[in-house]
C-alpha cells in the first residue's frame, strides 16, 4: 500500500537539497522507515524528495540488493524475503536458519551482498557476523537457501581500537555490478562505537579501521541509524552512498562517502531521521 512518510516541512528541506546530489543522477534508493515496516523507494537520489512510500506486510530488520538478479531482499531473525519494489509485496523465500543463527534482540542489523560469491553478510551492533546464501548457490551447494553464524566482530590485535567493543550498524562490498559477479570484493561497514569507516574481513570478522568519518573537516558522532551502500558502473569502479544521522540530530541526511579517507558529502538532508536500512541499484 501506498503512502505518504514525508511531511511538507521535510519535503520542501528535500526538495531544496536536490542541487548537491544532481551529480548523482540515475542512481535508485531504498531505504527502511517507522522500525522497518516502511520501505521507501526514490526512483532517483539525486531527486529524494519525490519518493514513493509503502507499508510492508512484516517489519524488516534491513535490506540489500542482489546485484546478480536485481531483486531486492530484506532481513529478519527468521524469514528472507524478497521484496517488490513497485507496491511493497513480501515474499518469504522459504530460507533455513541454521543454530544460532540468529542476531542478537534489539540489534541494529547491516545486510549487503558480497557479489563475488553471491551471498549475503548480516553484521550487527552486537557483533553478530551471519551469511545467506540464496536459493540456487553453487553447485548442489548444501548451504543453498540457508543462513550460517560465522565468528563475531572484533577490532583486530594491534589495531588502534583493538579491545573496543563494535557498534556497527551498517556495511557494504565493492564491485556491486549489476548483473554479474565480481572478480573480486572489499567490505566497508560503519561503527557508531568508533565513528569510523571499517574493514571487514568477512567470515573472519576482523575489524580494522580505515578512517574516521568527517565531514566538512570535522570528526562526527554517528548514531547506529541509517545504513550504507556501493553501487559499481564497473569493476573497480566504486560509488559509495549512506544514509547517516548524527547524535542528537532530528534528521538524517544522505551522504556520498570516500572509501579512501572516510570523507562524507551531504548530496540532501533527507527532512525526517529513524532510519533503518538503505540499498541502491542502478536506475531503469
């Protein structure tokens, strides 16, 4: 169904920003609103004030775009789904959840496909560190449609955070090329405990950062609300976007991030905050 998220005060602080993301022109949005059980869809990021809103059946916990299909798949602590971008539709993918392969209750979940393999990492705030892997994976792959735990997130020995417990409440894998796998994939992922761009080093679950976030030069407090995406024209060829909100902040905003220096550019301040999950593809 349907329906309108956006008052007219946010719309028209949308409708003002839209200069700085024209630049980003082409680009599709998704995002997770009202604790998950709002999906909003912008056609184009560099035009967010015209997005399109509905209510799901089920609340998500995030979401993440296949780049191999182009579908659309969203996360809770027990059912994948696919999700229908043009009217909001569910559908349960049918996954087996192995032991303990649940995230921890309350935690802000990140989800995002690692397009080498085609399979798709959930990380969490409480350093849960779980895969999906989709219907059809490999070969007769035993771990098709299923969900695993690997080994929780931690800051490795000899890192400057090492011993801090990680707040990380969003991630996202290089080379995101639509309608293909990749030769190869990096994951990022953001850490509100830190205020940093990390590393991943997937199943491992090793942290290690690579450069605090800042923006127009100043070192941020990120809360754990938002989520982060890459869209790849290419391989090798990374387009890095976020949806953040700062501590204390009523609003978010979205932001274009430099995979090199943690450097974050607000293309719109997106009028309304409480976000939970964000995903781009390449437009129609």
């Amino acid at each position: 169904m349907k329906t309108a998220i956006l008052s007219s005060a946010a719309a028209a602080a949308l409708l003002a920003t839209q200069a700085h993301a024209a630049g980003h022109a082409g680009t599709m949005g998704y995002a997770l609103a009202d604790d998950g059980a709002t999906l909003v869809t912008m056609a184009d990021i560099a035009a967010p004030g015209e997005a399109q809103t509905f209510e799901l059946d089920t609340a998500l916990d995030a979401i993440a775009f296949r780049p191999v299909t182009g579908d659309l798949l969203g996360y809770t602590n027990d059912a994948i789904y696919t999700i229908n971008t043009a009217d909001g539709t569910l559908t349960d993918v049918g996954a087996t959840f192995n032991d303990g392969a649940q995230v921890a209750d309350g935690s802000v979940v990140a989800f995002d496909f690692n397009n080498a393999i085609d399979a798709v990492r959930a990380i969490t705030s409480a350093g849960d560190n779980l895969v999906y892997f989709p219907e059809g994976f490999g070969d007769g792959d035993d771990r098709a449609n299923s969900v695993i735990r690997v080994t929780d997130l931690a800051y490795a020995e000899g890192d400057d955070n090492a011993g801090t417990t990680p707040m990380v409440f969003a991630n996202a894998y290089t080379n995101a090329i639509a309608g293909e796998t990749a030769g190869s994939t990096f994951q990022y992922a953001l850490d509100a405990e830190t205020d940093a761009l990390v590393s991943v080093a997937n199943n491992d679950g090793t942290l290690e950062i690579v450069a605090p976030i800042m923006v127009d030069g100043e070192a941020v407090d990120l809360s754990a609300m938002g989520g982060f995406d890459i869209l790849s024209p290419s391989e090798g060829e990374n387009q890095a976007y976020a949806v953040l909100q700062m501590e204390g902040a009523e609003t978010a905003g979205l932001y274009a991030i430099n995979l090199d220096d943690g450097t974050a550019t607000m293309l719109s301040d997106l009028g309304m905050g409480g976000f939970s999950g964000f995903a781009v593809s390449p437009g129609m």
